[in-house]
C-alpha cells in the first residue's frame, strides 16, 4: 500500500515536471500578460503602444508581454513624448534554461514570458507647446517614477547619484538633507505603488 502511494506521488511529481519542460516555466509561473499603469500630469493623455491606441491616463491595463515596443503619450496642446516600452527577463525564464533547457526556454520564447515589464508603472510630465517649462513638482515625480528602483536601493544603502539629483530637484538645503533622505525612506516604505509614492514625496518638500 505504502509502495503505491509512493508511486502515486512519483508519478504525480513527474508529470508536473514534464509540464514545465514542455510549456515552460515562465509561461505558467508568469503568464504571457502583465498589468502595466500609465499616468500623466496633466491626465488625459492617450496612450499608444507600437501605435495602437490603450486608453487615456490614468489607466491600468493587462498587455500581453513582447520586447522592442514603443510607448507614447499625446495629448492636444502638449508635446508628444515617446519612450521605449522597457522589458527584462523573465527570472522563471532562467529556472527554464535548468529545468527544461532548450525545449522550455523556446516555449517561453514564443509565448512572450520570457520577458516581463520593468517598470510597470510609467508617469510623464507633459510639455506645453508654448515651451513654458515644466514645473519643479512635475519634473520631480517624473524623475521619482523613473529612477525609483535606483533610489529605493540608495535610500536603503549609501545615497548617491540618484538621492543627491532627486534632494537637488526638491531643492533641500544641505544641512536639511540627512533629515529628509530619512522622510524619504519612510514614505518609500509605506506607498508601494510608485506613483503615489512620488506624489506624496513632492507634496512634502514642493508646496
């Protein structure tokens, strides 16, 4: 009895690697989507991916996961701004070149989960035609949602480029810095959501 049930789990576990082999690990762990969040200061920008129309910001949508994408933001009276759709791969990608070498890394490779989007989460400050230039606020929450993985891990190790060039933007004077380096710390541990997590730094330093 106890020799069936073993065989039972056996068995079992085999065919769950046979699955991961065969569809890759990415695909199933990740899925071939991600929910990726535009916003933009001022609101109301259509977005376009590859030149296909998603919607008007603020929004947050489930794209289907490819790499060499071109994102835009237009909005009448602003001027365009275009970006790279930014992709990395996939960590589930890595587990498939160990567990199912060839095989499931190509089953990833054509489903698109081998890639993932970093960032998820895009702010823009648009720019008047008129060329008047951008507000210091805008400018530094945009400069927050670009460089936030950079500045979590400065915040949480030595500051340096990236904390240096976001305390200049907020305009803290020197003998402020240590203190606010802390704020800043603080507020990046209680918003996760990394536009919420720019506004709140902006409305503290930038009235």
């Amino acid at each position: 009895m106890a020799t069936l049930k073993r065989n039972r789990i056996f068995f079992f576990l085999l065919a769950v690697l046979f699955s991961l082999v065969l569809y890759g690990c990415a695909t199933i762990v990740s899925g071939t989507t991600q929910e990726v969040t535009f916003q933009s200061e001022p609101e109301g920008a259509t977005v376009t991916v590859n030149g296909r129309p998603l919607g008007k910001t603020p929004m947050t949508i489930q794209l289907d996961k490819k790499s060499e994408q071109t994102l835009t933001f237009e909005l009448s009276g602003y001027r365009t701004v275009t970006m790279p759709l930014s992709t990395s791969l996939d960590g589930w990608f890595w587990g498939n070149i160990v567990i199912g070498g060839l095989l499931g890394s190509t089953t990833d490779g054509l489903s698109g989960a081998v890639y993932e989007y970093a960032p998820s989460q895009y702010f823009v400050s648009l720019h008047p035609l008129n060329g008047i230039d951008k507000p210091q606020k805008a400018k530094a929450r945009e400069f927050i949602v670009a460089g936030y993985k950079n500045i979590v891990q400065e915040l949480n190790s030595t500051p340096a480029e990236y904390v240096n060039s976001l305390l200049e933007l907020l305009e803290v004077p020197q003998a402020d810095r240590e203190a606010a380096i802390k704020k800043i710390k603080g507020l990046s541990e209680v918003y996760s959501d990394i536009p919420k997590f720019a506004q709140e730094v902006t409305d503290l330093f930038i009235k």
